[in-house]
C-alpha cells in the first residue's frame, strides 16, 4: 500500500490512522501487506513519527540533492527553500528510533 503523490501529511495522521485500522482489521488473505509514504517531511512532527514508527511504515523523504539544488527546486509559499525543513523531518523522526530513506528526483 504506497501513500504518494501530492503530499499525503495534507490528509492528516488521523485519516492514516483509519486506514491503518482498516488494513488490520480487513488484512488480504494472501499477501503480506506493508505501507509506504512518500513525502516532503515538512509535516512530520512527533506525533506523525510516532505514528509511522508504530505501524513500520516505510517512508521515503523526497530530497532534490543538495541544499541549493533542493532550494531551487522546492520553496514555501513565502519563497523560501525547504531543505532545512526536510532535513529536520528525517532528525526529528531518527530521534526515536525511526529511519527514512531518501530519494532525489
């Protein structure tokens, strides 16, 4: 089950939380089922962290390569780069024992 496209944090952890009570309680009958998200990391705070930990929900945080590349590519609605802001989503979630892959575009 992939989570991706957009940014999938816009739904907040409580309709992932839903989903996931969906998945436990209806699991396929043949396969094991893993989630995935694929995200900017600016949304990600304890809370989603703990979450995502939780559920070993595999997340990819998109990162266009280094700072100025990644600046250049992704800002806030001030204009503003998001590299720090990724950045901070991968530190944030490590800090509980939780790890991220990276992915550039």
């Amino acid at each position: 089950m992939a989570w991706q496209g957009g940014e999938p944090t816009l739904m907040g952890v409580d309709f992932f939380r839903r989903s996931m009570e969906l998945v436990e309680r209806f699991p396929p009958s043949r396969a094991a089922c893993r989630a995935h998200f694929q995200t900017n990391g600016i949304a990600l705070d304890d809370e989603w962290c703990a979450f995502l930990k939780e559920h070993q929900v595999l997340v990819g945080l998109s990162i266009d390569g280094p700072r100025d590349i990644h600046d250049g590519n992704r800002v806030t609605r001030g204009g503003k780069g998001t590299f720090d802001l990724c950045s901070r989503a991968g530190s944030t979630c490590g800090s509980m024992g939780w790890t991220s892959t990276s992915s550039a575009r």
